[in-house]
C-alpha cells in the first residue's frame, strides 16, 4: 500500500551553500588505489611539506592507532604520511566507537569502496554517493545516477555485516526557482515527489534501506518496514539551529553534520565539535 509522505523542504540550503559532497575533478572511472597527496598553503606553512622520498609508508599493524599513541592533540604531517595506511589488522571488527556510524562513498574516491569492505563491520551506515534527483516537468520527477549502482558490491558489504544498512546519498540538484515554487505550493507536487523515492525504492528493495537526502526534509510515514531517514546539515547555526533541529528530530533517524565543510575560505578547524 502507498503511504503518503509529506515534505517541509527548507530550500535556503540550496541558495546559500554549494553542494557538501561533490567530485570536482577528481571523478574516475576505474577503481584503482590514489596516493595521498597534499597541498598546503603558503600562507598558513612556511616549510616545504615532506617529499615521497623522506617517509616510508607502513603496512597494517596488530595494535591500533591508541596503542600506538597516534591519536594526538597536535599531530603533524609526516606522522600522518607514514601511517594513514597502518590499520589494525587485528581490529577489523572491534569497535572502540559504539554510537552509530554513518560513512560516505564516492565515486571519484575509488579506493573508498575497498575500505568500505575492509571495516564493513565497524559501520551501521554506509551512503555511496550516487543519486540526484530533478523536478522534470509538472508533477514529474527522476533520479539520476543509476548507472553508479554497484550490486555486487553492497552484496558483498551485506554478507560481512548483515547488520549494516545501505542508505544512498540523494542530492536535489539543478532546481530553479520555478521547481522550488511548484513544490511550496502544490500538495501534489509533494506526493508525487514522495512516490518517486517510494518507487525506486520499492524497486531496490533488496539493495537499499533508505537515503540520505541532501536537503532538509520531514518525512512521514515510510514506503518500507525500518525504513532509514537522514540529512545533512552544515555546521552554521545561522541556517540550522535548536529549533529546526526540535522540529524535525521526532520524524528522521539522524543528522549529518558537515563539518569537514567548516573552513570556508580561510584556514582553519575541520571539526570544531565544541560550537555544539
């Protein structure tokens, strides 16, 4: 049976800050692992970064990142050089973080996938990146980005975490003035938009457990049992503050902040969690 679901969309969003998560030119199409490369600024470092040559990378260890007290309040460049590809082999379904997890894929990223089958266990969450969804003409709307689904690869997820839901990320991308508009004032509008995460849905059911939706949205109701709805949010009071949050808290199942996004045009904290 069809439920209804209605929509409180706060497009401001989309008018005042760019797309969280986007491929620049980075997108490719194979699958192969990147080299961590890094561009300081002149203006924030007056040393050179440290070459290729002046680190060695080490291999996946048996004690984790505390044990070998790698997790400091000042770090520096080269530690992080050598050891970003150190895990702990033995941890591999330890978890030292038992709050639920939520971890982003991206298509451009390519070795994210491989990381994401390495510590399937340590995720309740996993959103690849992939869908956008446009207003195409009166009552009308499609997702794009079905050509990135990669079954093979959530089955495999699935089979090492049967606990680990699949929530693809959803961007409302290319709306003009106009789709905003119709959505506002058309109740129909809004259940034919409802539909159209429903039915694809519906179709994937046996791939997906819900989105992540880069746009404030209310849900209500859901097209599935368990169905799993998430935001994301930026990490400016001035557009989402405690009452938005009291409005929508009751009708979704989490929020991702976008912290990484807080430096802005200077330098400056990737996630200052003490603003919250």
């Amino acid at each position: 049976m069809i439920r209804y679901l209605s929509f409180i969309v706060v497009f401001c969003l989309i008018l005042s800050i760019e797309t969280t998560i986007g491929p620049g030119s980075r997108k490719s199409s194979t699958r192969s692992t990147e080299k961590v490369t890094t561009t300081p600024s002149p203006s924030v470092r007056s040393t050179p970064p440290p070459s290729p040559s002046s680190y060695q990378t080490l291999s996946p260890a048996k004690t984790n990142v505390l044990q070998r007290n790698l997790v400091e309040e000042n770090t520096n460049p080269q530690s992080i050089l050598e050891n970003y590809q150190s895990y702990c082999s033995k941890c591999l379904e330890t978890r030292e973080f038992n709050n639920p997890t939520l971890v982003y894929i991206t298509p451009w990223n390519s070795h994210g996938y491989d990381i994401a089958k390495i510590f399937t266990k340590k995720f309740d969450y996993i959103s690849p990146v992939w869908f956008n969804i446009k207003r195409t003409d009166f009552e009308k709307y499609t997702i794009n980005g079905i050509h990135d689904i990669d079954q093979k690869w959530i089955e495999t997820l699935k089979e090492k975490n049967s606990n680990v839901h699949i929530v693809p990320r959803v961007i409302f991308e290319q709306w003009s003035t106009d789709d905003i508009h119709a959505l506002f004032q058309s109740e129909n509008e809004k259940q034919q938009l409802a539909l159209t995460f429903e039915k694809f849905l519906n179709e994937y059911t046996n791939l997906f457990d819900g989105y992540v939706l880069e746009l404030l949205v209310q849900f209500r109701g859901a097209s599935k049992p368990m169905l799993n709805h998430i935001i994301t949010i930026p990490p400016y009071e001035e557009l989402f503050n405690k009452d938005d949050f009291e409005m929508l808290f009751e009708h979704l199942d989490g929020f991702s902040v976008m912290t990484y996004d807080f430096p802005n045009r200077e330098p400056g904290p990737i996630a200052p969690l003490g603003i919250y």
